[in-house]
C-alpha cells in the first residue's frame, strides 16, 4: 500500500530541526577549535623570535624591564614547568640578544 506523501508531514519539522542542530554543531566546532590559525605563533613565531629562555619567571621580567628600557618591546611565555622564554619582534632581535647576552640574573 503505497504511504500518501500528506501523511509524513508530521517528520518535517523534526527532520528539519536534526539537521538546523547538525549544521551550528559543525559550525560551533569549527569556531572555537584549537587548532593554530595560519596566522598564529607557531613554529617559526610569527613575527616574534625566542631571544633567551629562562628558568626563573622573576628573570624573565627583569630582562623583560632591561629591553623595555632599551625600547625594544617583547613579551613572556611559559612552554614548560620552569622555563619562560623572552620573544621580541624580528627587527629588534640583534639588539635583544646582545642585551641578553650581557644580563646577569640577579
């Protein structure tokens, strides 16, 4: 007995709703993936280049304040237990490094 198209009108709406759900699913794990961008920091840093890595946090802000002083902007990040790295842009990086080099942790 063939089933009257009429008669499935009730599965429409619940049909549509699946799938409405289904889409802002994909589309809510596409936008807040964790994924890096392509624009991100990542291997090569970006625009910023690792000048000194640090055991100590307290060291890592002092030599911070040193470069800030000398006008050369950079900025703190923690890849490991005790370990901060100084990441300054690319343009500033001779500079940084020699100042770096010449830092004694007090």
């Amino acid at each position: 007995m063939p089933i009257d198209a009429g008669s499935l009108h009730y599965a429409v709406g619940p049909a549509i709703a699946v799938v409405m759900v289904g889409l802002i699913a994909l589309f809510l794990r596409w936008a807040f993936s964790s994924s890096p961008s392509s624009g991100s920091l990542g291997d090569a840093e970006g625009l910023l280049t690792p000048v000194a890595s640090l055991t100590r946090r307290e060291s890592a802000l002092a030599l911070r304040a040193v470069l800030s002083d000398a006008g050369i902007r950079s900025t703190l990040r923690d890849p490991a237990p005790h370990r901060t790295d100084v990441l300054v842009f690319l343009e500033d990086a001779e500079r940084a490094r020699a100042l770096a080099m010449s830092f004694r942790d007090g």
